[in-house]
C-alpha cells in the first residue's frame, strides 16, 4: 500500500512543478480576475466618459430635438450633436475621429423620418441599432399624431401584454429562479466539460510518455500495473482539485471585492447572488464522479499506446462521448424536462452533465438523482475493475497502436500473467 501512495503524490506533486501547469493555472486565474474586474477595466479604458459621440445632420430643422430625445431615453451612452455643416465636412470629422458615425435625418413621401447613417465601419450593429430604434419610434409617435392619437393612447397601444407564467407542480420554480438556475447550470456545465476532458486527457498523455520512455518496465516489476493506474488517477484528481481551488478561490474573493459593481446585469441573470446549498453539493458529486468515469476510461486507453503521438486518436471516442453529453445539456437548458433529457440523464457517460443539469434546473424527486449517481457509481466500479485488466496487459504492449483491436492483445496478456 506504501507504493500506491509514493505513485499517487509522486504525480501530483511532479505534474504540480512541470511549467505548463502552472502557466496555464496563472493564465486561468489572470482570464478570473479579467472577467470578475471587467466593469473597472472598461472605465478605466472609456475615453470621454463611455460616450460616443454620433453628429445628426437635421435636413429639415425639426428632426432633431424628438430624435435626441428618444436617444437620451434609450441610451444615456449616446451623445448626439448637431451638425451646421456640409455633408462632405460632417462625413471628413468622423474620417478623423471626432466622431463615431453621423445621421442624416430628412422626411420621406410622407412626411414621415428617415435617415442615413455613415460610419468609418459598420461593424458596431449595437449602435447602428439603437439609431434605427430611436427614429422608429419617433416615426411612430409622429405618425400617430397624424391620425390625432393622443399620447396616452400610443401608450396604452404599446403597452407589453401581460402574459404571467404559473407552474401548477408543487414547489416548482418560478420563472425568475428557472433564468436564473439556467444560467449557474450553464457556467458549471462548462466547467465539469472542460476540467473532465483536460485532466482525463493529462491521465492518458502520462501513462503513454511512461511507456514511450520505458520506465513503465521499470515500475511494474515493483509495484502492480492497477496500484499505478489508480495511483495516477487520484494523483491527476488531487491536481484538479488543486487548480479548481485556486481558481474558485480566486473568483470568490474577487467578485466579492467587486460585489457592488457586479449587481445586476450578468451578475444577477446568471444565478450568482444566490446559489444554493444543493446545487454546490450536486455541482461536485457530478464533477469528482464524472472525473473518475473518464479518467478511468483515459487510464486503460492510454495503456494501449506506445508512442505519445498516438494518444489523441485513442482518446477520441472518449473525447466524442464529452462532447455528446455536453451538446444534449446544452439542448436541455431549454427544455429540461424532456423525455429525450430524462432518458439521457441514466445513461452514465451523460449522467455527470445532464443529471446535473435537471437536478440544478428542475425540482426532481431525491430518488431520481440517487438513481442516477447509483448508476454513474456501478458503472465506475465495472469500468475500474474491466479498465484494471485492460491496464494490466496494455503495459506489456509496445509497437504501433492498432486502434481498439489491442483492447483484446492487452486482456490475452492480463491471462497469461
């Protein structure tokens, strides 16, 4: 048993020390801090306040204080100024920075607004779309004038439709916790992908430089091939908790330190001002049992390769299997009571994700999420105890990989032992 803890630290606290770990462990953090600083990073970068300044040229003299009203209204962030002069002069101040764009406002058959709008680029649409937004609705109020609607009958015409929402279940969501629990789901769900596609892949990419390098022959006339396998598996898992704990560390205190700039907006939409208790104690049941499938899964294919360069097109179907179960959560935040979910949600290699994702998102009985970690749990036991013999032979096995035919070579090997 000494051995398998002297293989389990030494990889971690090897894989701990190697360059790319811990550059891609400070790029992380430095993408952490961006993203949680983003609103200060903005002011300190906006010039002139945040404003862009966009010159109105007025052809017909009464457009322009209903437009500048209706753009004060819909983007505080919008500074119009009216242009006195030519076209060719309004179009040679934007050429030179001065300003973003210039509208050139004028009447149509009608006697109805319509505007032209000249950019050094159209690349901006938000822009563009908040002009064309602002003179939609000054047309619209100036054609309801035409036809003597009053103000507060245009108001009472584009008032929204009340359209309330009830959820007959008992203690079903509403539907401010369903947005809200949709986003938290999707930012963790990215999270167990990523973090279970990266460290099952770092398992398989160190088994395979093992036996490149020829130490696996060393190693395995002194300790049992399983005692390294599942040695190397924990060892990857202390890693990933390692990274994951800096780098949950590092958001928490930064959101926390940027708290009042943060509330509202994404902040708010995406669930983060009130994450419950259960969400947080599935979110890490799926991702340490979803790590375990996989990586067992990484461990006994990364023994069937001989040379490093062959591990991507062994891991690919592992690979494939992620992404499936990633692209049906992402199908599910929309409707995550489907039968196609729900069905999905037992299928073990999807059940880290999409399990998850019903049980953040919906108010499913306890049963069904016991199930679906009972599940996910034999199956790890059956694949640990099939990947094991996989394992034992595939050591053995040197020479160019022969795809899943050697899945057969490794098992014949494991009998001959």
């Amino acid at each position: 048993m000494n051995k398998f803890w002297i293989i389990l630290f030494h990889t971690y606290l090897n894989k701990l020390k190697t360059k790319s770990f811990l550059i891609t462990t400070l790029m992380t953090v430095g993408i952490t801090l961006v993203l949680t600083n983003m609103n200060n990073i903005i002011e300190v970068f906006d010039k002139g306040g945040g404003k862009e300044k966009v010159a109105v040229l007025d052809e017909t003299g009464q457009l322009f204080p209903p437009f500048k009203e209706q753009m004060n209204a819909l983007n505080k962030n919008l500074q119009l100024t009216e242009f006195d002069g030519s076209e060719k002069e309004t179009e040679k101040e934007v050429e030179e920075g001065k300003f973003a764009g210039v509208v050139q406002l004028r009447y149509d058959a009608e006697q109805l607004p319509e505007a032209t709008y000249k950019a050094m680029t159209v690349a901006d649409s938000s822009l563009s779309s908040d002009l064309q937004t602002g003179l939609q609705q000054m047309k619209t109020m100036l054609a309801a004038s035409k036809i003597n609607l009053t103000p507060a009958q245009l108001e009472r015409l584009y008032e929204p439709v009340s359209f309330e929402k009830i959820a007959l279940e008992e203690n079903a969501k509403t539907e401010e916790e369903l947005n809200q629990a949709r986003g938290l789901v999707y930012v963790l769900l990215f999270i167990i992908y990523f973090a279970v596609i990266m460290y099952a892949s770092m398992i398989a990419m160190e088994v395979a430089t093992e036996k490149s390098s020829r130490v696996m022959e060393i190693l395995i006339s002194s300790v049992s091939p399983v005692k390294q396998m599942f040695g190397k598996i924990l060892g990857i898992g202390l890693l990933s908790l390692t990274q994951l704990t800096v780098l949950l560390s590092v958001g928490y205190f930064s959101i926390k330190r940027n708290m009042s700039s943060l509330e509202g907006g994404f902040f708010d939409a995406f669930g983060f001002g009130d994450i419950s208790l259960s969400t947080i104690f599935y979110a890490v049941v799926f991702f340490i049992l979803g790590y375990f499938l996989y990586a067992t899964l990484a461990a006994f294919l990364g023994s069937l390769v001989s040379r490093i360069e062959d591990v991507q097109q062994m891991i690919t179907p592992m690979t494939l299997l992620v992404v499936a179960g990633f692209m049906i959560a992402m199908f599910g935040l929309g409707k995550p009571d489907s039968p196609f979910i729900v069905i999905t949600s037992y299928i073990p290699f999807f059940t880290p994700m999409i399990m998850f994702l019903r049980v953040g998102m919906l108010n499913i009985p306890v049963w069904e999420a016991a199930l679906g970690i009972s599940i996910l749990m034999a199956t790890i036991v059956i694949l640990a105890l099939f990947g094991a013999r996989v394992y034992r032979g595939g050591v053995l096995m040197y020479g160019k990989s022969n795809s899943f035919k050697d899945i057969k070579k490794a098992l014949q090997l494991t009998k001959k032992e």
